[in-house]
C-alpha cells in the first residue's frame, strides 16, 4: 500500500473533533476517497470513526465506474486508532479505445460488451493521525 498524506481543508470542528477527507487519485480518472472523524486535543491525536468511504472522478472523460467496493478499516481491529487503510476496486468502462495516440488494450484495458474497453482497478493507501 502506497502511504498518502494528502488533506482537503476540514469540513467541521466540534470540541475537538474535526471531520477530513483524506484521498487518493488513480492516474488522472479517479480518485478513492474516504471521510473520516479525527479527534486532537494538544498534542494528542486520534482518528475516530470513518463516516463514508468512496470512488469519485477526479476529471472529466467518457469514463464510468461500476462494481464500485470502498472501504477504510482501523489497522489495529478497532476504532479510535492512530492509522487506517483505505481500500478500493472497481472497474473503469469506456467508448475510447485510445488514449494520447495509445491503445487502451497496451495500458490493460480488454474488449468488453458493445466494443466498450474495460479495465479492473485496485487502489489502496494508509492514512496516520496523531500520536
């Protein structure tokens, strides 16, 4: 698993509880996504819960999802904890057969129903918070 540390700003702050969205682009398709509740208060820092867990594109294209499986899970079985991993499968479905002058069938992609180009992904990272 790649680790990533990529933040959006936070959405909420409530007595010490913030909510995140922490991420991870997949080329320049899509990204997997995941919400999750931290808690600091002075140098202590924990994470949580997760709230949601998604696929979601990152620019625009003749590129659909489907079979879409996201979920974060607590590294040590349970909730709070200091470090999550945030998983993700699905499969990228387009007209396109190239893309930059490429074939898609050179990057993955296999001939599937309606001459549509398909390719199934994985994707995955760890997110750490606090002490």
């Amino acid at each position: 698993m790649k680790e990533s540390k990529t933040i959006k700003p936070q959405d909420i702050t409530t007595n010490g509880y913030e909510t995140r969205t922490v991420y991870q682009d997949l080329f320049v398709i899509y990204g997997l996504y995941s919400v999750i509740s931290v808690y600091s208060s002075g140098s202590f820092g924990e994470i949580s819960n997760f709230l949601e867990t998604y696929w979601a594109p990152v620019s625009d294209g003749s590129w659909s999802l489907e079979n879409t499986h996201a979920n974060t899970i607590s590294t040590t079985g349970k909730f709070p904890t200091q470090r999550v991993q945030i998983t993700g499968t699905a499969v990228v479905d387009t007209v396109e057969t190239q893309s930059g002058g490429v074939s898609l069938a050179v990057l993955g992609y296999n001939l599937g129903v309606n001459n549509h180009m398909r390719k199934a992904i994985s994707q995955g990272f760890t997110f750490s918070y606090g002490r």
